[in-house]
C-alpha cells in the first residue's frame, strides 16, 4: 500500500474517532494534547545539530551554572514532565 493512501487512511481513522467524542472534556484533552504534539514537532523541525563547540561551551555553561547553584533537580524536573505530557510518562 502507498505511503501516502496509508496517511489518509490513518487521518480518516483519527478523524472518525474524534467525531465520536461525546464529552466535552474529553474532546478539549485530546484538543490540548494534539496541539502539544503538533508544537513539539514544529520545534524539533527547526532544529539544527549542534557544532563539537557549541556542545563543549553548552556542557561548561551548565557545569558552571550547577557549581553555581542554580539548575533544578531530577525529581522536580520529572515532576513538571509528568504534568506535561502524563501520555509520555507511564
């Protein structure tokens, strides 16, 4: 099957299953979810990799940054993840 057919094929599928959403909460969920993805991947889209020297200045701005108290830690970085994205967290 084409790539392409199998996209529309999906798009309909996820169309279909949107449509027969009764609640409003749970269409306003998925609405928030679905515009959290799209955003992520219009961010990674306009990603460019990183030069061997943006890296090393990026890694010694944050070890300075650490040595200088600031930062936060793991747990509480898990945390805002977790009230972020819950569907990535399980």
């Amino acid at each position: 099957m084409d790539a392409n057919v199998r996209l529309d094929a999906d798009k309909i599928e996820l169309a279909k299953a949107i449509l027969s959403i009764t609640s409003k909460e749970v269409l306003e969920k998925v609405k928030s979810r679905l515009t959290d993805i799209l955003d992520f991947q219009e961010k990674d889209e306009k990603l460019a990799p990183y030069t061997l020297e943006e890296l090393y200045a990026r890694i010694d701005h944050s070890i300075a940054e650490l040595d200088a108290g600031k930062g936060l830690p793991s747990s509480e970085v898990f945390h805002k993840m977790e009230q972020k994205y819950p569907w990535l967290c399980k």
